[in-house]
C-alpha cells in the first residue's frame, strides 16, 4: 500500500504543479495581477530585515528571489520531484521537497492559491514524509521476473494495482492518511449542521447548490432539474456518508465498503461540479484504507519485498518505527485540536445558538482548544495541519460579475472566461482536474466585490493589454488593442428551465459596480 500511494500522490503533485504553472505568469508574475515580487517586497518591509524572522512568518523560498524565473523553477522543480517519485523514488526528502516547493507557491500566489485544496495537499505531503522511506528508492517487486521482461508494460500495471501487506514501519504513516480522510470528511458534514444553516437542516441545499456552485458543468444543468425529492434523498445520504462513514477505518470488516462509498461521493461531486484536483487527491487519500488489492482476487502473489527500502538512512528499523510513531502521534495530537477549533468555530454564537451546545463549545475549547494554541499559531504558517468544511453556508443566488471593455465607450464587449458562466448559450464546462484560479476568484469576488482588492489590478492590466493576464481568459477576449474603457456589471445569474430552448442560463441585471477609462 504505501507505494501505491505515494506514487499517487505524488501524480496529483504533478497534475497541481503542472496546472499552476500554466497560470502562474497571469496570477503572480511581474506582470501578473499580484506581482509575487511586490508581495515579498512588502513583507520584507512589514517583518523587518531578519531574515530568520522572516522565513518563520513566512516559511517560502520565494525571500531568495521571487521574479519570473524563481516562480517558474519552483513549478519546474516540482514537476521533476513529482516524475521521480512516480517513477519509483518516492522518498521521504522528494516528498519534503516537494512540500517545501509547493509552500513557497502557496505563499506567493497569495489569494489565488488559498482554497482549502491546496493546504489539503500540504497537509498530505507531510503525511506522506511521515509514510515514505528515509533512503533508497522502493524496489519493485522480484516475482515472476521472466515474465516482466517479456511483457514490462503490463507487468507494470499489474505491480500497480497489488497492494502488499502494510509493514509494521509503514502503519503510523498509513494512519495518518486514514485519519486525515477522517477528518476532511466529518468535519464537511458536521459543520454544515453546526453552522445552522437552514438550507441544510431543511434538506434544501441541492435545490440550489447545482447553479450556485463557483464553477458548475453540463452535468449541473441536469442534476439541477432532478425531482425535489432526489435532491432531498441526495443530501441525506451526503450526510451519512460524511459523518457516519468515516468511522468505517476503525473496522476491518467494514474499511472497504466505507472507502467504496466515500469514492462514490467523490465520483459524483466531480462529476457535477468543477474542483480542480481536490477530487483527485480526496480518492488517493481514501485509497489509504486498502489493506489489500484494490479489485479482491486480482493479485494471487504479492512480494512484500517490494515495500521495503533499500539503502536506508543510518537509522535502525526500530528507530525509524519509533521516530514514526512520534510524528505521527504528534500531529494526530495537534489535528485534534484542529478539529476541534473548527467545530466550535462554526457554531454561531449569540442569541440563537442554543444554551446546552454554547456550554459544550466551551468546555471543547477550554480542554482540547486553548492549551494548543500557542503551538498551533506558531505553525500556522507552515499550512499542515488544517481545519476543512466544504460549504459550511449554502449560497442561494448567483451573482456574476461581468467584465466589458470599449474602445470608443459606445461599443462594449463582453469578456469570455474560459469556465466561468459568460453566455447564456454557452454551456458550463469542464476543467477536471485543471484548477482555474482566476475564474474560481471571480465567483468569489461577486459574493463581495467590495473584498476583491486583486479586481483593480486585473483592470489595470486589461488596461495595458498584458499578454499573460490575457492567456487567462477565453480566445475571444483577446482583443487586437487595449481598451479605453472598462466596466464591471453585477447579474444574477439561474439555469435556464427545460424547454425553453439552447440557452443554459438566464441572466437578470442587478446593478454597475463601476467604470474606469483611459
């Protein structure tokens, strides 16, 4: 199991390296809509010149330089550690550095890399440094090498899909990947219900949630226009899954059929939705409960010689074991305390919140909450151990902002976004498992315009006609000069209803959020 799954994770490393690093000169290059290079130049000013202080403020290696080259290493880099570890050297330093490029992303692109995701993917990359190896590569497995080397390709893909037994060195990792798909997915559903959102109590949210969602797909149309009470019956069993399922790890009988049904929720909401590679990475992180093959039957001889390291760090076993348990037992301690944060956090407090569940979240947050604050605010930067509640508060309308541009102020022009909803005509589309930051930023920015600072330097490099900025919209957007006029409109947008022809949306216009010219 171990190498399994490192390896795919260290796939879904590659899918985000790869993904961010097709936006990255539009989202933080110098020329970018958040230059990283002016966020560092103004950290350095706010934290002062030690760059000790700095880096424990800011834990990136962007300090070192943060221009176009330095961005465009660290993606390259991780795209090379990423195609080593899948390759087969999936170590606990490829993962550590692989961990360290992908913080030092995470710092630079500021807003636009500040989805749940992205410290999801952290927090799994410290778990696998945790599971992986400290020395040589693994080797693959010594059975049937005859038949290897008449048929590599197919012997590989087999070897792909055996998971040996888990070695006693390996378990404290192996279950710091279950209990982090324990976490992510309890805390889901449990802060739907303790943010006392009506729209998850009554078992309405879906009636909106498919034309609500940040970037919805052809799929969401459909799924939309299901029965009242499918829709009902769909967010019952959400919640089963969500909140009873994930105690299944603790059962071996019951271990395989909670993952089955985990990766089935999984499946549907990518399904219907666009999430960049959060899907991707939640299914290798549910992969985590196989104690055995993935398909029963499948593998008739496993070499457990294929899950040990070869060449390993001057450490005996034993004390590679015991240095595991340690970290494993100390993020366990401090995810805890996460958990717990995160659940009293999203229980509103004041007049409706009722008396015995306030009494509850005080004594949480007194026991479990207040005595690892200090050492959780000191690891705050590093991004690793998370809180995670996907949805907490339904979203019932959709406004959409839209960009226009002139030449003349007569004659304006609507920007095409690659994802985001635009034209009515135009059908929602997918993007799995890319991840499209600006048109994700965008669905946020039309919540609340008024906290969307990047919005003025967008519209300045519309202004300037910035090629790289350009490259993140649709082919249609990319006018032949730049414009003189720029305008921002607010709508609300809804799917549009069976048989009312081609379009997929309607649109009804709310108000101008503003017009700036040049």
């Amino acid at each position: 199991m171990p190498r399994l799954l490192l390896r795919l994770l260290a796939g879904v490393h590659l899918v985000a390296f790869v993904s961010l690093w097709a936006q990255i000169d539009g989202l933080i290059g110098s020329r970018g809509i958040l230059p990283a290079r002016d966020f560092f130049a103004y950290l350095e000013r706010v934290l002062g010149a030690g760059a000790l202080d700095r880096f424990v403020n800011v834990p990136s290696l962007l300090w070192f330089g943060a221009g176009d080259a330095a961005l465009h290493a660290l993606c390259a880099a991780g795209v090379v550690l990423s195609l080593l570890a899948i390759a087969g050297m999936a170590t606990a330093p490829v993962f550590a550095a692989l961990w360290i490029c992908y913080l030092s992303l995470v710092w630079g692109g500021q807003t636009f890399l500040a989805f749940q995701w992205d410290t999801l993917l952290l927090e799994a990359t410290l778990c696998a440094v945790v599971l992986a190896p400290l020395g040589w590569p693994f080797r693959g497995p010594t059975g049937n090498r005859a038949d290897a080397e008449r048929r590599p390709f197919t012997a590989a893909i087999r070897a792909a899909f055996q998971v040996a037994p888990n070695p006693a060195s390996a378990r404290p990792g192996v279950w710091l990947f279950r209990l982090l798909v324990v976490k992510l997915m309890f805390l889901s559903g449990a802060v739907k219900l303790l943010s006392l959102d009506p729209t998850w109590w009554r078992l309405t949210a879906l009636d909106v949630h498919y034309f609500t969602q940040p970037l919805p797909v052809a799929a969401s149309w459909y799924a939309h226009h299901l029965p009242d009470w499918f829709h009902r019956l769909s967010v019952l069993i959400m919640f089963g899954v969500e909140l009873v399922v994930p105690w299944f790890v603790f059962s071996r009988r019951l271990r395989r059929s909670g993952m089955w049904l985990l990766l089935a929720l999984q499946f549907l909401i990518a399904a219907t939705g666009n999430y960049g590679f959060f899907n991707l990475l939640t299914v290798v992180l549910c992969l985590s409960w196989l104690d055995g093959p993935l398909f029963p039957g499948t593998a008739k001889r496993i070499d457990t010689a294929a899950t040990r390291p070869t060449g390993a760090s001057g450490f005996t076993a034993a004390a590679r074991t015991r240095l595991r348990w340690v970290a494993t037992a100390t993020i366990l301690v401090l995810s805890l305390s996460v958990t717990a944060r995160e659940l009293t956090r999203s229980l509103p407090r004041g007049p409706d919140t009722p008396p015995p569940a306030a009494r509850l979240a005080d004594v949480v947050d007194r026991v479990l909450v207040d005595p690892a604050a200090p050492l959780l605010r000191a690891l705050a930067p590093f991004r690793s151990i998370n809180g995670y509640g996907l949805f907490r508060a339904m979203t019932t309308s959709r406004p959409e902002i839209v960009v226009e541009t002139s030449v003349d102020g007569v004659t304006w022009n609507e920007l095409v976004f690659r994802f985001k909803p635009g034209a009515l005509d135009r059908p929602p589309r997918a993007a799995f498992p890319h991840m499209p930051r600006l048109d994700w930023q965008m669905w946020f920015a039309a919540l609340d315009p008024a906290r969307a600072e990047w919005l003025g330097p967008f519209v300045d490099r519309l202004f300037e006609g910035e090629p790289a900025v350009l490259g993140l919209l649709g082919e249609a957007s990319r006018q032949a000069e730049p414009p003189r006029y720029v305008r921002l409109r607010l709508y609300d947008y809804r799917f549009s209803d069976p048989g009312t022809g081609a379009e997929w949306w309607r649109r009804e216009f709310l108000y101008d959020l503003g017009s700036v010219a040049r």
